[in-house]
C-alpha cells in the first residue's frame, strides 16, 4: 500500500464527499483512505458509506467524540500505507500531490515534504498559491505569526512518524498542528518544500 489518507469527520456530511472525491482523483491510484468518523450526530457516516459501496479502498471508522487529534491517531493505528496524507474533513488536494510529493521524497530519501497552498473563495475562484519554507527555529517563533502551513499540504513517511512516536496531542485543543510539527521537525531534517506547487 502506497499512501494512507486519513480524515477525522465530525459532523461534516455537507463536505466530506468532496473531500473522498478529491482523493478519488488523485494520479497516484494505490491508496487506502480511512475516514475515522468522531461521533458526528449527523449523517456523516451514511455519506462515507455510499461512496465505499463503489470504492473498497474507502474505510469507515466510528469512535466516540474525543477531537481530531484522537481521531487522527485512531486512524495511525490501523494505517497500512508507506505514506501519510492527513486531510480535515473539508479539505481538497491536487489530483498530482500524491505522484509529485513522493517522487521527491523517494528521490531526495525526505521523512516529510509540503506543498504550497491556496485558498478558494465562495464563488470557487482561487487565490494565488502560498507558502512559507520553515525550519525548526522558524517554526518556533513564527508559526501563526508570519504564517503557516495547512495540515493537507504535508506527507510523512509512515515509518518516521512509527519509529520518532510521533502522534497528534489530544489535550491541545488549539495549535495541534503547531504542537505536531514542532515534534516532527525537531525529529528530522529530512524535511522539504515543494515550492511554487499549490497541492493544497
């Protein structure tokens, strides 16, 4: 198995079917995706189970509420796949992220890479593509100052997230993905930008 996606859900019936479609999409087709849904009281769970019907690589898990982060760590847990992909449940990615982050990584031997990214509007025009090239000091005094990085732009090595014990922190209700990547660059340096591709 090539790549694991994983999207904590939470009430997110209205946008998780862009989201699985958009994975759908993708060049790279050997992937599995595990949509861990975290006690949504709507029908989340019935949207990811009519897509599944037609698509076996789709998985659905329901766990009690308990946040994104145990979600996504939930989900860690039964992932198969060489490479990590975490989306939120309303986000989108490019139809070449998968190919274009891991022929880089493959070839530079990277443990992560990131995407730029860019923001659609309500009328579903783009915006022109950010992004910010961090190291572990940059990220330190500047995450959420000067800028960063969404969640989806990144893709890890699943085997560098296993060995570093590297997991999302459930007690952090805010920043988690600042606290999560704070561990991961202070865990590697194998770490690059794929600047100028808007893949998220």
């Amino acid at each position: 198995m090539k790549v694991t996606i994983i999207p904590p859900c939470y009430n997110s019936a209205q946008y998780i079917g862009g989201t699985i479609h958009s994975v759908q999409q993708q060049t790279i087709s050997d992937w599995e995706l595990i949509v861990v849904d975290d006690g949504s009281t709507d029908n989340s769970a019935e949207v990811v189970t009519k897509i599944a019907e037609n698509d076996s690589r789709i998985k659905l898990i329901q766990k009690e509420n308990g946040g994104s982060a145990s979600a996504r760590n939930r989900g860690l847990t039964l992932a198969q796949g060489e490479f990590i992909q975490f989306l939120d449940a309303d986000d989108t990615i490019e139809s070449t992220k998968f190919e274009r982050q891991i022929a880089l990584m493959e070839q530079e031997k990277l443990d992560v890479t990131y995407s730029d990214y860019c923001m659609v509007n309500a009328d579903g025009t783009q915006e022109k593509a950010k992004g910010h090239t961090f190291n572990l000091f940059k990220l330190l005094i500047g995450w959420g100052l000067f800028g960063t990085i969404p969640f989806h732009a990144f893709i890890y090595r699943h085997d560098f997230l296993r060995n570093k014990h590297i997991l999302s922190s459930s007690e952090i209700k805010e920043r988690e993905d600042w606290d999560f990547h704070i561990k991961v660059f202070s865990a590697t340096t194998r770490i690059q930008r794929l600047k100028g591709y808007c893949g998220a």
